[in-house]
C-alpha cells in the first residue's frame, strides 16, 4: 500500500493558486506517462480550476504534455446536457479542450443527457473499461482534482447525502435535496484510492470549511471533503491566503 502523505500549501492569490495548479499537473502527466505510458485524470467543475484549465491549454505549457497519452474523466457532474451553461464538462471544453489536441476518444465525459442513474452506470462502465478494473476493484486515478464548498462538499458528495456510505460502486447519482437535484459523483473510495488529489480552495467564503476538512473533529457526514484525510496517495491542497485564513496551522 502507498504512503499517504498530506500537504497544505498556502499562496499569496487565486492567479498563484492557479499557477501552483498548472505546474503540479504537467509534473504529474508528465511522470505518469514516463512510468505508465499515460495518465489519467478526473477533472473538476464548478469556477476555481477555470483558470487551471486555460493556462494548460496555452502554450508553452501545452507542449510539455503529450496530450495523445491523456485520459480525461469528470470527478462529478450535473444533471444537465453537455452544451448547458452548468455542465461541468462544457466548461472545461470552451476553457481548455476546444484548444487541445486530444483523442475524442481520450475525453470520458458523463453522459448526463440520459439522466442520473444511467449516466452513472454507463460512466461507471466506461471507468472499468479504461482501467480494465472488474467488479469489487477500485481504479487508481493519476491525479484527482477537486474543490470544496462551503458546505464542505467535495466532487458532488454533499453533507447528510447517500453516496457518502457507497462503497460498492465508483459512480453513483447522487440525490442533494438541499439543492433540488441530483448529481453523478465517483465515490468515497475511487478519490480516496487516487495516486495524487489536488484540492484548489479560494477566497474567503471557503475558509471555515477549508478548517473543519483539515482540522475539525471528524465527521464526514457534516464535511465529506474530510473523506481525503483517508486518501492512499498524495493529498496536496494548494489554497490562497483568504481560504487558509481560519486554518490554525497557517497562522
């Protein structure tokens, strides 16, 4: 089993977090490909990793990826078709992918247009296929990225919701009644298992929550972003200086 290891890093500003972000991805795509012969990893929604995204699509960094050796999943998605202004796979696509040179193939997004259950059972299809995982095996992601709310969700495992006890399955629909919806999420052990999850916090709204995920009594039904405390790989949470403001550590 891997040595799990836990890093905060803590930067000036959300461009610096960004930047942090962009450097660390190549690092990771670039080490896998070396010693794997591709690297897959599970892409984030929601406004803090936009910028993460436009800068990997820029050269000079978008050379320093082989981007035919990339897999691309989602961590999570909403219940809304690929071309909706809430799709977390569109807004990846117009920051980044549109710009790439990336296989289709290459590119797992969640067909969420067929709806929540059968979108999670056919991703979760497509994760087994990739990874060639059989029923009661986890698939070991290169890199997980990840954000949090101030609820203290993280991917679209919310507070007081279901999928935060699956531990059979890698994909689930997820149903959120404190926001009317459901969401497709991968689940506890698949982001736990990853080889590397980077969390990307930023301002000042994310703070408390940023503290309970780190430093609060465990209760992962009240924070489910604790769930990465359990994580197999590397937990690197890169955050600026208004998330960490109420981490004890940081002061």
């Amino acid at each position: 089993m891997r040595e799990q290891r836990f890093q905060i890093v803590v930067l000036p500003d959300a461009e610096a977090v960004a930047d942090s972000a962009t450097r660390r991805t190549v690092e990771v795509a670039r080490k896998a490909i070396a010693e794997r012969g591709r690297c897959v990893i599970a892409l984030s929604g929601g406004s803090t990793p936009r910028a993460l995204y436009q800068r990997l699509a820029e050269p000079p960094t978008r050379d320093e990826i082989e981007w035919s050796r990339i897999h691309l999943f989602w961590g999570d998605e909403r219940a809304v078709p690929p071309d909706h202004p809430e799709s977390n796979y569109r807004m990846a696509r117009e920051a980044m992918l549109d710009r790439l040179p990336i296989p289709p193939g290459n590119v797992h997004r969640v067909l969420a247009e067929l709806g929540p259950e059968e979108a999670a059972e056919r991703y979760e299809a497509d994760l087994r296929q990739v990874f060639g995982v059989r029923a009661g095996e986890v698939p070991e992601f290169d890199l997980i990225l990840l954000g949090i709310g101030a609820d203290g969700h993280t991917a679209s495992l919310f507070p007081h919701t279901a999928a935060l006890a699956v531990r059979d399955r890698l994909v689930v629909a997820n149903a959120v009644p404190q926001l009317g919806t459901t969401r497709i999420t991968l689940t506890a052990p698949v982001l736990q298992a990853a080889r590397w999850v980077l969390v990307l916090a930023t301002g000042p709204d994310k703070a408390e929550a940023v503290a309970r995920a780190i430093e609060g009594t465990e209760d992962v039904d009240e924070t489910p972003a604790q769930l990465l405390r359990h994580a197999r790989g590397q937990v690197t949470w890169l955050l600026d200086g208004a998330a960490a403001g109420r981490l004890a550590s940081a002061r």
